[in-house]
C-alpha cells in the first residue's frame, strides 16, 4: 500500500515539474532536462502499472525500456551545456541513440519469442523468462546510467574549479542543485544494481518496485518542484566557455610572459581598478577585464596568479573586501550589513561575512564596532 501511494505521488509531482518547465522559457540545456523528468514520469507510470497490473505493463515497456538507458546521458549533456556550453554533436547524439534502440530491438525480440513475457500476470509475479529479461536490463542498465552520472560529477568538480579562475560571483554555490540531482540519481541506479546482484546471487525473488526505490524519486522530484518554482535563479548558472578557454590556453601557451611584462601588465590592471572599481560589478568576469584592458585572458590569468598569488575569485573579493572596510568606517549604524556587502559587490551576506573574516580575522559587524569606537 505504501509503495502504491509513493508511485502514484511521484507520477503527480513528475508531470508537475515537466508542466512547470513547459510553460517556461526554456534554455537548450534545461530541454534535456525536461527529457529526463518526461522520463522517469513514464518509469513512475510503469512502476504504478507493476503495482497494479494491467494491460500497459504490455505496452508502455516498449518505451520505457529504451528510453531508460537515456537516463544518464541526458543528466551529462544537461550538465555539460549548462556548466561549459557544449552541445551535443550529430555524431554523439547517434552513439548515444545506440544503446535505446538496441534494448527496443531486444524487447520486440523477446515479445516475438517468449510469448510468455507478454501476459500482465507473468511480469507482475516476475515467472519464467520475464525475471532473467527484467534482472538483466536492470543490471546494465544501472551500470550505463551510472557511468554518465558519475562522468557529469567529475566535470562538476572540474567546473567549481575553473570558476574560481573565471568568475567573481558569490553565487558560486548554484550548482549544487545539480550536485543534488546527480548524487540522487547515482543512488538510485545504485540501488537498483545492489538489488538485482543480491537477488541474483541469492536467488531470491525479483521485483523491481519497492519504496526506498520510491522515496528517492519522490524526494527529487519534490526537490525539482521546489527550485523550480521558489528558487528559480538556481537554473541560471553561469557557464564557462571551455572551448575558447582551451583556444586562448593554445594560443599563448607558448607565448612568455617575462617579469616586466607581468609588472606592466599589472600596473595596468590595478589603475583601472582604482578608477573605474570594476568589482562592484557583481557580473564581472575575467573574460570581460581581458577585453576592457585588451589583455589577453591567459595572460591576464597568468599575472593574477603569481604577481598576487591569488585565483580570479579571490582577487576581486580582495578589492571588495576593501570597499566594504571603507564603506563600514563611513557608514552610519543605521546602514544594514547586507546592504553594504550589496555596496561592495557582493551577492549573499552568507558569502560576504566569510570572505571578511578571512581576510580580517573579524567579522563586519566586530570591525563596525572597533572603527566606531565601540570596542577597546
């Protein structure tokens, strides 16, 4: 009974949150998305069906099987558009395809020759061939959709790296929604490949349902409800150019940057910064200092590196961090802390009160208290 009223709550949420991205303005990345809640809605379906039995459990495999081993590579590619803007080419999109259309040629194939696998009772009670079928799509099924979600964690990490190198935003905890997504779904294939192993290997009865399985769905799909509707700027990262890092890495590899030019290159760098105070600007990127200074980005990254001995982040939160102790020693005690960190360039108070307390030792407030008098 639980697990009934579990598959029947996922089936609702899952064509909520695909209703919501619909009627959204919908980027490329959050298509594939979309792709994967349409998904795992027909699994809530089916999963419903196997509770309850009837005739679709005859049918609606032929596409939800296939269409289960899109699972995974549709979380990579909506990962890896929404972090680094690289699009799917034809060749890939084919590869990918492979797989969905062989599992569909297989089920017709095992429709044609096990007739058996065609009666609701038979799959419900999981009898004769239709359990060794099941057991094995779940096993390489697990596995493949597993390989792509932990593929996607590691250009996550990649991405929390590069960050640092490219952007000043404090918002820089935006993908965890995506760490979130991925780390759910690597527990649910896992969880579907522990369960076929043991009862393989035990011989125990197979059935593919059951409510830890529907408790982890549920969960992300309420997850996605949530964000979705409350948090919706979540979905709005800012993505990393990888391709023309990777041409700007090239291009000046083999260039020398010798100390002089480092110097000169940041005399520049901090006289622009003194009178234009690019970093107040919370979008500022070093893609947008490398065209304003008409220095190039590798060079520009170069220089902040070891003339400084810091990354892009820390660089600019270093001159924020400066502003906002100018701001605090005029401001009055009627002006808020959050609407300083505001002032400096800042986007979180969260944020803002950690970067200060790591470059001060004190926290905003303790530092308006001693510039003010308040603490001898």
């Amino acid at each position: 009974m639980l697990t009934t009223y579990i598959a029947a709550v996922n089936i609702a949420l899952l064509i909520l949150i695909s209703m919501l991205m619909v009627q959204d303005s919908m980027t490329r990345s959050n298509r594939y998305l979309l792709g994967f809640f349409v998904i795992m809605g027909l699994v809530a379906v089916l999963r419903f069906g196997i509770l309850v039995g009837g005739f679709i459990l005859i049918w609606l495999p032929f596409i939800v099987f296939p269409a289960a081993f899109l699972l995974g590579p549709l979380l990579y590619l909506y990962t890896r558009l929404t972090l680094f803007k690289r699009s799917t080419t034809r060749t890939e999109a084919l590869l990918l395809a492979l797989p969905p259309l062989c599992v569909f040629l297989t089920h017709c194939a095992v429709n044609i020759t096990h007739p058996e696998t065609t009666a609701p009772e038979n799959i419900q009670s999981m009898n004769g061939f239709a359990e060794i079928y099941t057991r094995s799509l779940f096993f390489l099924g697990s596995i493949y959709n597993m390989a792509f979600e932990i593929r996607a964690l590691f250009l996550l990490r990649r991405y929390r790296i590069e960050f640092l190198d490219n952007f000043s935003s404090t918002l820089r905890d935006q993908p965890g929604w995506i760490r979130t997504l991925l780390l759910m779904n690597v527990s649910l294939a896992s969880l579907y490949l522990v369960t076929t192993v043991y009862s393989w290997g035990s011989g125990s009865f197979f059935f593919p349902v059951g409510w830890p399985e529907g408790l982890i769905v549920l969960a992300l799909a309420y997850l996605a409800v949530f964000y979705y509707a409350k948090k919706p700027q979540i979905f709005a990262i800012q993505p990393i150019d990888s391709k023309s890092n990777d041409e700007n890495s090239e291009k000046y590899a083999r260039q020398n940057l010798s100390e002089s030019m480092r110097k000169e290159y940041l005399q520049k760098i901090e006289t622009y910064f003194a009178e234009e105070k690019p970093f107040l600007d919370e979008r500022v990127t070093l893609a947008g200092l490398s065209g304003v200074l008409n220095i190039p980005a590798h060079h520009l990254s170069m220089v902040i590196n070891i003339e400084k001995q810091l990354n892009f982040f820390n660089f600019i939160n270093k001159y924020r961090i400066e502003e906002a102790k100018l701001l605090l020693d005029e401001s009055r005690a009627n002006e808020t802390i959050l609407a300083i960190a505001f002032r400096a360039g800042f986007q979180s108070k969260a944020v803002f009160n950690r970067v200060f307390k790591e470059q001060t030792g004190l926290t905003p407030t303790a530092y308006r208290q001693i510039a003010s008098g308040g603490i001898r």
